[in-house]
C-alpha cells in the first residue's frame, strides 16, 4: 500500500515538483498552498507524512506545526530557507520530526522522508482501519476505492471509479475537464469534455444529498471541478 504524504508550501513550483517526484517514487501525495488550506485537507484525509514549508504568508510552518501538534502525531518534516542553528532548535521544539534547509536535492528530501518513516511504530504505518474520506451520508474508503452509504455499498462504474481515484487524490483542489481526461489516459476533446461532465453528473447523483446544489462534487467556475470533504 503506498503511503499518503502532504506537501505545504506556497511555491507553486516547488509544490508541483516535489508531487511529480514523490509520485515517482511511489508514494501517494497531495499538496496544500498554505496551512488553511493543509488544514482543510487534514480534516477529510490521514496522511503518513507532512512536508511543510517554514516560511509562509497568514500562518507559518512553525506555528501551524505548534498548532498540529495538539492533535494529530503525524511525522512532520519542516523545509526553510533558513539555515540557522537557532531556527533548526525552534522547528524541533514545536514537534517537527525533521528539518531540511533549502536549497536541497530532492533526493535528499526522499531520504529523509524515508528515514523518518523507518522511525515510526509499526502500528501507525500499518494501521487496520482504511483511510476514509467523509462525504456527508457517503464515505469513500480510499484503498478500496469503495463508495458506501450507511452499510450500503454504492456501485461504481470504471469511470466514475476513476474520477473520485484522480479526486480523492486532489482534495480541495480545481481539476479542469483537461486534468481530468489527462489523467485517464484519453484523447483530448470537446467529446471527452462533454462526456466529463455526464460522468460529474451521474456521481454527483452518488454522493449529494442534492445533486443540483453540490456540497462536495463542486464546480469551480473558470476552473473545473474539486472534490471536498467534511
């Protein structure tokens, strides 16, 4: 079973980067622009791992980590611009797990991803329960790719199977019909993006409540559509 990561940091390059890598390198990752956004994905998602970046606008890696502490124990790997002593001891004391400075060679960051991950008790990284994301009276239950209502299981075509994989893999985030039909491996196309958004609708049919007012299959105008979670 690969292994969930959360990568939060506001560079959008660094972001994109470090997700096409780790994803290479078979782990499972999603990725957050500042901590209210991590925070929105924490509350619907477990993760085995954050990278979090030190320096960000609002709320910073420290205090955000200060702030998980409280009440998740996921191992935390700090990355900073900053290499002094002084800032390593700060991010240590707030319950980081590790510091990186930038800049640093991506395969550095794996192997320190590694090396924390080889520190864990085995019952955290082998866990029992599945990873669920909360959809109102729906759940999806991540490794199983299963959708259930109650102890109804709700039957899921391939593709609609598909779309809440590439979804759940991208919480929060706008997908367009593009990313979408990329990432399912079909020719581009106004066909495709009209069959994009059939399929949106039949499985908003599966998890709203009200499929014609979504709460968590939305469309974002000019952008696509994200999956939310509670």
């Amino acid at each position: 079973m690969d292994l969930h990561l959360l990568i939060v940091d506001d560079d959008q390059r660094i972001r994109e980067l470090l997700k096409k890598y780790l994803m290479r390198n078979d782990f499972l990752v999603s990725i957050a622009q500042d901590a209210a956004h991590a925070k929105r994905l924490l509350k619907g998602l477990t993760f085995d791992l954050i990278v979090l970046d030190i320096m960000m606008p609002e709320q910073d890696g420290l205090s955000l980590t200060h702030e998980l502490r409280e009440t998740i124990d996921t191992p935390i790997l700090l990355l900073t611009a900053r290499n002094e002593v002084e800032d390593r001891i700060s991010g240590l004391e707030a319950g980081a797990d590790d510091y990186l400075p930038k800049p640093f060679e991506p395969k550095e960051l794996l192997l320190r991803i590694h090396a924390i991950l080889r520190r864990v008790p085995e019952p955290t990284l082998k866990e029992d329960k599945p990873k669920i994301l909360s959809l109102g009276a729906t759940r999806y239950i991540l490794q199983k790719g299963e959708l259930w209502e109650g102890e109804t299981q709700i039957r899921l075509t391939s593709t609609e199977s598909e779309l809440m994989r590439i979804f759940s893999k991208n919480i929060g985030q706008p997908l367009s019909r593009m990313d979408l039909v990329t990432q399912m491996g079909r020719e581009e196309g106004n066909a495709q993006d009209r069959a994009i958004d059939v399929q949106i609708t039949r499985l908003r049919k599966k998890i709203e409540t009200n499929p014609k007012e979504p709460r968590y299959l939305q469309t974002v105008r000019g952008s696509g559509y994200l999956l939310a979670c509670d």
